[in-house]
C-alpha cells in the first residue's frame, strides 16, 4: 500500500469515528427523551404518577413502575402466586419462605401492631373479605360472621423466622393483608430508586401516599394538599409546605359504602370487627419513611384522636393532621 492510500485510509477511519460518535450521541438522545412525568394503575388500582421533571426518562420510569409492579406481585392479597397469598394458604399448616422485602415489611407491620397495641393489625384479612369494601358486594355482616372471624384477627398468631425469612400464621383461616403499609414501602422503594440516580427533585404520588424529594425550586418548599373529606377530588383543606418528607393520609371517604344513611368504610377496628367509629374522617401523617407513615396513618385514625396522640408521643419526629366530622382540623403542630 503507498503513501496516499494510507493517508486515505486514515482519513475515512477518521469520517466513519465520527460518523460512530455521531450516531452514539443521536442513540443517546433518543434514548434519554424527556419526558417530565408518568402516571400508571398498579398496586391494585391505584393511580400512580412520578414526576422527574427534566431528570425524567423512559428508562428510569421503566425502572420505578417495574420495581413497584414487582413488590404488588409479592405482597397484593389479590395476586394468588404472590408470597402474602402463599403464607395465606398455608395458614395453620405450615411455614412459608418468602422475599426479603416481604419479610421486611409483614415484621414492620408487626411492629406497628404492637405499638398500637393490635388497632394496627396486618391480619386483617378475613375482616376484609367478609365486608367485601369496594369489591361491588360489600355488605354489613351478621355479628354471626363477625364473631366467627374476630378469633382469626391477631397479629401475635403471626411467627417469624428471620434466619430463612419463614412466615407463618398459626390459626387455618386467618390471612395477612398489607394494604395499609405496602404502597408506603413501595413509595419508598421509588424514593430510593431516585436518589440513587441523584436525581435531587421529585414528587411521588401513590394513590395519596406522597414522597417530596428536595424543594420546588431554589428555596421554595412543595405545597402538598390534604383532601377536603367528602369533596371534589384535588380539593385540599391545608396546604402544607414541605421539603424532603412523605405525607400519607388514612381517610373513610375513597373506599366505603353507605346503607340505611349510615358511612361503612375501609379501616376496621379488629376488636369490633367494624369499621372505626370515632369522629374523625382522615389523618395524615408527616415524616421521612413512608412505610412507617402508612401503617401510623392507619393506626392512629383506628386508634382514634385521644389514643392517637398517645401513640405519637413515641414518634416525636412525626407530624400528624385529624381532620373530623365537622371539617375541624387539629394537629400536633410539631412543624415549622
Ligand atoms: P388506603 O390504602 O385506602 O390509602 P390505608 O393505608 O389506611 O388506606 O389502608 C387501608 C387498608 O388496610 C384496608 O383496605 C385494609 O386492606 C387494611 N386495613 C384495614 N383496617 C386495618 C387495620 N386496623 N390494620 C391494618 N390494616 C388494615
Ligand atoms: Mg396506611
């Protein structure tokens, strides 16, 4: 080969490099799209929207909506191969390995039981099936039924085996139900999956169980609503303004029905059976884990206001919000 072909030789290596870099950059782009926010149903049909703003691109929201469908098929009742339905069907017969994170979160749920002293129960499940809220055959049960599924309710029949993460519940019958603290863990596994990208600036909403990630701008905290109870979806009673927390409210007025001119909703009292009767229509807890803000949201509207602020007094990090029937709005005001 002589001396021009060579230097031809280097010159288009160097053209299709370029050509390589080019493309490279093109692929990247389209790879990397913009796409401020997105918003899928899962976690047994809830709405659930990220909002990365400029950060936000198909491959993170692929990520966050893949790890949250996989924690909904390890822990939703509704699910019959998940692990929560696997423990379920091998009540009173056996022990039941499970995921890590299931085991994590059914020990945190017993934790929550214990410190309310049973008014947070994740075995609840009969409970839940037999009022049927938001199934389209809810119904009041006879205190017949009710009787007969109470013994079945009790979080100490629960036995955890942490050196194989083994579940089981020692009475036939009885069924876990995590729905009252799994969107707060899934929330926070979103949460995770966020800073470990640093991305700085986020907002996070579960059907209702939100995560704000640093400020709305510069200095400027996020406004988060609380729902007025009973009104136009969106319409907030207090604005809070916030940076960095999780705000995660427990209400009666998304998953109830009404009969004889009377409210049955979806946070149940296991000692009754019946659905908490106390005045109040939502709490809303405020703090960093929204896990823990979840299983506290449920705990204390079931506990009521005077046992609610009882319970609190262990977790002076949190803020909490009642809002009761007659629309009066009490906090503990431990923010700003
Ligand atoms: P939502 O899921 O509507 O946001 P919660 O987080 O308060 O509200 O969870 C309510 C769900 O928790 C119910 O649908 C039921 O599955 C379950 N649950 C109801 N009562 C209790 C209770 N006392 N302890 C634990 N879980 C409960
Ligand atoms: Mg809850």
């Amino acid at each position: 080969m002589n001396h021009t072909n060579k230097n031809e030789l280097a010159v288009r290596n160097r053209f299709l490099f370029q050509l390589f870099l080019v493309s490279c950059f093109l692929f990247l782009v389209s790879c990397a799209q913009q796409e401020p926010s997105r918003t899928e149903i899962a976690l047994g049909n809830t709405l659930c929207t990220i909002t990365l703003f400029k950060h936000g691109n198909e491959n993170i929201y692929n990520e966050i909506f893949n790890k949250i469908r996989e924690i909904e098929n390890l822990m939703s009742v509704n699910i019959p191969s998940s692990d929560i339905s696997r423990i379920n069907a091998a009540a009173g017969i056996e022990s039941v390995q499970v995921h890590a994170e299931v085991f994590k979160v059914i020990e945190r749920a017993v934790y929550f039981a214990n410190v309310s002293d049973g008014a947070f129960d994740p075995t609840v499940g009969p409970l839940v099936a037999l009022w049927g809220i938001n199934t389209g055959s809810e119904n009041i049960p006879s205190q017949h039924k009710i009787d007969e599924v109470l013994p079945l309710v009790n979080w100490r029949n629960i036995e955890l085996d942490e050196s194989n993460t083994s579940v089981f519940l020692t009475q036939r019958g009885m069924s876990l139900d995590l729905g009252a603290i799994a969107k707060g863990y899934a929330a926070d596994s979103a949460a995770k999956i966020i800073r470990d990208a640093n991305i700085t600036r986020a907002l996070i909403d579960l059907g209702g169980n939100i995560i704000v990630i640093g400020e709305r701008s510069a200095n400027v905290p996020w406004r988060v609503g609380i729902q007025k109870p009973g009104h136009k979806r969106g319409e907030s009673i207090v604005t809070l303004q916030l940076t960095d927390k999780t705000i995660v409210t427990s209400g009666v007025y998304e998953r109830y029905f009404k009969e004889n001119g009377k409210h049955y909703h979806h946070l149940f009292e296991p000692f009754s059976g019946y659905p908490a009767d106390n005045g109040l229509l939502s709490v809303t807890i405020v703090m960093d884990v929204s896990m823990d803000a979840d299983a506290l949201s449920t705990a204390v509207f079931v506990l009521g206001y005077e046992r609610g602020l009882v319970l609190l007094e262990s977790f002076p990090e949190v803020e909490a919000i009642f809002i009761f029937e007659n629309m009066e709005i009490r906090s503990t005001n431990r923010l700003n």
